[in-house]
C-alpha cells in the first residue's frame, strides 16, 4: 500500500503522478462488472483504480496481472457466471430491457 504522505516514499519507488480524473459513465456487462468489482475489493483498491492499471498495462503490451490473481479471476468468473472471452471482444449484442 503507498505511503500517506507521498513525499515519503519507499527508496527506489517512481514519484507519483498527479492527475486529474474525470466521471464517467460507462455501460458494461453485468457479469463482467461484478468480476471487476470483488477483484477490486479482492486487490484493495477502487473499481477506477483497478482500470487505470489494466489499461495503462495494456497500452505498453504488458500483462496487467500475474499468476496468482488471475487464479482469482478465474475463480470469480466461475461465482459470477462470466463465461466471455476475448473473442466474444466487440462481438456483443445488448438485451432489449422491454
């Protein structure tokens, strides 16, 4: 967990980064919201948090997680019922609410 203060940071650490965040409301599939949420909760950081990092990995081609969390991921896409992949990528068709 970082520092409080971060001026105070740990020998051999980047400085944080000062940033400003914006609302957003993005829509996406329930299940895979509830996976993304418990491994937040599961990681200990917030929802945004958990995205950020995933995307600014993926943007440098890296891996956003290692073994050990993606067991996790496995294990709550099975206790949400999550069984999209990749290829289902850009391929999804949204229920008609009525």
């Amino acid at each position: 967990m970082a520092p409080s203060n971060p001026a105070k940071r740990p020998s051999g650490k980047k400085p944080r980064t000062t940033v400003q965040r914006v609302q957003t409301g993005v829509r996406l599939e329930k299940r895979l919201l509830k996976v993304l949420k418990a491994l937040a909760e599961y990681l200990d950081m917030s929802l945004g948090d958990l995205l950020e990092g995933m995307v600014l990995h993926n943007f440098e081609g890296k891996a956003p997680f290692q073994s050990e969390t993606l067991s996790k991921i496995a294990a709550l896409k099975e206790v949400y019922g999550l069984d999209l992949t990749a290829s289902d990528s850009h391929r999804l068709l949204e229920m008609d609410p009525s």
